[in-house]
C-alpha cells in the first residue's frame, strides 16, 4: 500500500501545479461583460418553483424542461416560442433526456425513485424502472441502447434498457455521486463522484470501474460536460466555485478557472469550442476553449434561478429556465452569443 501511494503522489504534484499555473490566467466571474444578447422570453406553465435540467432535439426543435418543484416536464417548441404541453405527476421531476432516435423522453422521478420514460410524440408515460436512492442527472449510451440514471445519495448509476424499461445492472461508486456522461470515442462511461472527491470511468459493457481519477482542488464536482474530439472532461465544483478541466489523454488535470457561486449545469457548444457555465447564484460564466485550455470570454448574473444551461448545436443559442420572469410568470430565457 505504501509503495503504491509512492506512485501516486508525483502525479497528484504534477496535478496540482497544472491548476496552479492554470488558476493564475483565470479572471474572477464577473470580470467581463456577458458574451450574451437576449433573444427572447418565453412564458412557461406552472408556477415559481425550482427548474432543473432539459434537453433539447435539435431537428424537431422541441425543447424539454423539468420542473422540479411542480412535479412535470415543459415541452416547448424553440422555433415558435410556445409551450406544445405539460406532462404532470413526474413527483420532482429532476433529469430529463431525449433521444431523437428512438422518439423517447426519459425523466428522473426523484421522489418515486424511478426511471419514467414518454413517447416525445404524445407526451404518455410508455415504461418505467427503479432507480437507486434520488436519481437525479441522466446520459444514454447509444452503442448499447442504455440509459443511466445517476443516484446521487445512493452512490450508484442504474443502468436501463432503453427500449424495454428493464433493468440491466448497477454500478456501485462508494460516495456521493453527480452527473454521467458517455465517452463515444473511448467508449465508457464517466462521472462525477463528488463524495470521493474522483472522477470514475466506467465499462459500459462489463459495467466494471476502470478508473479513478483525483480531482484536486475541487470540493463538490457536480456538473459534468464533455468535449470528446478534444479529450476534456470539464467538472464543476458546487462547494468552492471552481471548474476543472480535466484531460482525458493524460488523465491529469489540465486547467482550473473560477466560476459563479455554487456552479451546476453545464453546456458545451462543440461546433464553437464554447462552454457555458449555469450557477446557482445566477452567474453564468462562458470559456472558449483553445488547444485545451479554456479562456473566459465573459461571467455575470443572468437572473436569478437561472442555474440550468442548454445550447441549440443549430443556432448557438442558449436556454435557461427560471422561476420568476419579467411578467412574474415561470420563464425561459434565450440568448444568442457575441463575441
């Protein structure tokens, strides 16, 4: 056991002067003026409770929001600006994943401890699986047909048969655990493990962990977004305000830029190298990324609530849903990018 920390520790040094030299070129949140022209504001249902994740099919332009705090999905139509429908009694509805190809919507169920899957044409309940303990974020794996739920106090991922809603195995991670994603070009899964303080990469086919990977300097990571042509995993940090970005080749981390207070969901514009950086506290801070390391191009208060981030790969637009619009109403903010 000795002789193997011995090992480590050099690559934990390398690691942590990366964020050093990194966190020096880093501007404070709020240093430039947001790279964002408001676009539009569109009325949403329901009342002025918490939002959480969305997800968007960009060919139909249908957009899908869970609303937390009322227990429903949103579906809105991003090309006429209007609500299409509400889908109720998603009992705190927390992630939620489309997928254009099978025509599904698939919703974390946090206070049934359940998987619920829609058909995205009719917006009816078509399946359901069990999760483990609070599901909350959702990625699907599309070699394989499998969506996983992350359980965020259950410490696990369940895995689901996309098609027949059975239950295909869970994966275990031994703490807290955040936000998935899929890898498609090392074909594995990663997640945020915030009560190990890791990222883990895991085989989505033998669903065994085939790495762990320290995340010095980040206390909470939470979100997690991927540039997979570039090799980047970039995490944020809930408890100390900070993004990582993670390389993926060298599995070290490769830069670490202060964000917004108690960051969350984070969205990755591929086509433009942009990432946008949705907090808690209303601040998004938004990085071009260049030869992997990123550069702040802005950071500023949005609107209050406006901790949920998606981008349109289409238009390079930005959604964010919040509780309180300019009329009172539950609202959807859109942005297009400058600069």
């Amino acid at each position: 056991m000795h002789h193997n920390r011995s090992r480590l520790l050099p690559a934990l040094i390398i690691a942590l002067i990366l964020v050093g030299a990194c966190s020096s070129e880093a501007s404070s949140p709020g240093g430039s003026p947001l790279p964002l022209r408001p676009v539009a504001e569109i009325v949403l249902t329901g009342d002025n409770s918490r939002f959480d994740y969305e997800s968007l099919d960009p060919e139909r332009r249908l957009l899908f929001i869970a609303h937390l705090g009322a227990s429903e999905v949103i579906e809105v139509d991003v090309h006429t600006r209007q609500v299409v429908r509400t889908v109720p009694n998603l009992s705190q509805a927390h992630g939620v994943l489309v997928v254009p190809e099978l025509r599904r919507v698939y919703v974390t169920a946090t206070g049934d401890n359940r998987l619920v899957i829609l058909d995205e044409d009719t917006g009816t309940v078509i399946g359901q699986a069990p999760t483990g303990d609070y599901p909350d974020g959702i990625a699907y794996d599309p070699k394989r047909g499998a969506v996983w739920t992350t359980n965020e106090s259950g410490g696990t991922e369940t895995v689901v048969d996309a098609g027949t809603a059975q239950v295909r195995g869970t994966v275990d991670l031994g703490g807290e655990v955040c936000n998935v994603a899929y890898d498609p070009v090392a074909d594995q899964m990663l997640v945020a493990v915030q009560g190990k303080g890791d990222l883990a990469a895991i085989d989505p086919e033998t669903l065994d962990v085939i790495r762990r990977v320290p995340t010095p300097g980040c206390r909470s990571g939470h979100g997690l977004a991927l540039d997979s042509e570039a090799r980047l995993a970039f995490v944020a940090c809930e408890d100390n305000a900070t993004l990582l970005t993670v390389d993926l080749a060298t599995w070290q981390t490769a830069c670490s830029n202060t964000v917004g207070q108690q960051p969350d969901v984070l969205a990755y514009d591929q086509g433009a190298h942009r990432l946008y950086v949705a907090a808690e506290s209303g601040t998004v801070s938004v990085f071009d990324q260049h030869d992997k390391h990123l550069t702040e191009v802005g950071s500023g208060h949005l609107a209050d609530g406006a901790h949920v981030v998606i981008v349109d790969p289409t238009t390079g637009h930005t959604y964010y849903p919040v509780p309180t619009g300019n009329d009172g109403h539950p609202a959807l903010l859109e942005q297009a990018p400058e600069g």
